[in-house]
C-alpha cells in the first residue's frame, strides 16, 4: 500500500465516522425535538462519535472493505428511542428515521460548496488535504443518505413506509418484510446493489456541484 492510497483510506474512514456521527446525532435531535429525551439521556445527543461508534460496523467491516479495494460502507449503534413520548407517534417516528438520511444530503451538499470554495483560494498543503477530506464527505453522506433511504427495514425508508401505511397493511409488514429485511439487504449487497446506489448518489453530487457552480460562476 502506497502513501497515496493510505491517505485516501484514511479520508474515507474519517469522512464515514463523521458521518455516520451527524446522521445518528440528527436522529437524537429531532426525536428530542418531538418529546423523547431517550437518546439524549442515553448520552447520543452529542457530535462526539465516540458515543454513537459501533465497533464492528464504524472501524473493522469499513477498514477491512477499504483493504479489499471496495466502497467504505459501515454503521453505527442505532440510536434509543420511546415513540410513546411523542407528540404524534406516527409522524414522530417519521420525522426522526427521515432527519438522518436528511442530515447526510445536507452535509454532502455543504462538502460540495466547501471543495469548491478551497479551489477559489491558493492551494496549500492543509488546504489541499482539506479539500481531499472535503471529497470524500460529498461522496460518503450522498451515499449514505439514499442507502438509508431504502423502504427496507431496519432502515430508515423501512420505518418512514411502515408509518405511511394502513393498519391492515402494518401487518403484513410486520409479518411478511420485517423479518426479512436483513437478508434483503445482503441480497442487495451480493447482487452489485451498492453499485446502483452508487450511482443515484452520482446523480445528486453531480446536480449539487452544478447548483454550486452555477452560483459561484
């Protein structure tokens, strides 16, 4: 392994730990703002990633991936919430799953105007690494964003679909997708599914840079 390639490793696993951090502390905020205190006192109110670090799924399965020369892909610890706390139960549950995959586009549409802008300055060594950083975050939150997007439980489009349905149809959720969505998902994985991922993310980073660009012109 190159310097070259350690650094872009090194890129990918930080801009993954923030990330991964914002989404789940975006989680703990909006579920605060519909009156669950769970997370926060569970200590997950917090952009400290400490807390919200899985150990398996934030180090080892990204840094092992990342070695294997495939797309840094990880999780963290999911954050606790008490949906009898909210104000609506329905629409709270909705609006929390929605605030992570929400928070991970804002941050990669921020990153696009933060690369751009380095590139107004003159280029020095931190600025370039800034920049390099920068690139990844655009590109992990996108990715990060329409994977949890998926109407797949335990994901988050998994619960917002699940409080968008009729009664009857819970049921047959809960019976016939709910305990299948792990193996749903690894299915996705095993058939080239990140790649199709990959690519809807490809498409907002490219509309993002051309708002960007488009402003900055």
């Amino acid at each position: 392994m190159d310097f070259s390639q350690a650094a872009n490793i090194l890129n990918m696993m930080i801009a993954l730990i923030i990330s991964l951090t914002f989404h789940e502390a975006g989680h703990a905020l909006i579920a605060r703002w519909q009156g669950d205190r769970t997370a926060q006192l569970a200590g997950r109110l917090t952009l400290n990633p400490i807390p919200h670090m899985d150990p398996v799924g934030t180090i080892i399965f990204p840094f092992i991936g990342s070695l294997l020369g495939g797309f840094i892909f990880g999780w963290a610890k999911p954050v606790p919430i008490e949906p009898r706390n909210f104000r609506n139960p329905k629409w709270g549950q909705i609006f929390v799953a929605g605030s992570g995959p929400l928070t991970n586009l804002i941050l990669s549409f921020l990153s696009v105007i933060a690369f751009y802008a380095i590139g107004t300055v003159s280029e020095t060594s931190w600025l370039i690494a800034f920049s390099r950083l920068a690139q990844a975050m655009i590109w992990v939150n996108a990715f990060l964003a329409i994977f949890n997007m998926l109407p797949i439980y335990p994901l988050d489009g998994g619960t917002v679909v699940y409080e968008l349905l009729p009664y009857n149809m819970k049921q047959k959720y809960d019976q016939y997708v709910v305990p299948y969505g792990s193996m749903a998902l690894l299915g996705i994985m095993l058939l080239g599914g990140l790649s199709w991922i990959g690519a809807i993310a490809g498409r907002w980073v490219m509309l993002s840079e051309l708002l960007v660009r488009s402003f900055m012109s």
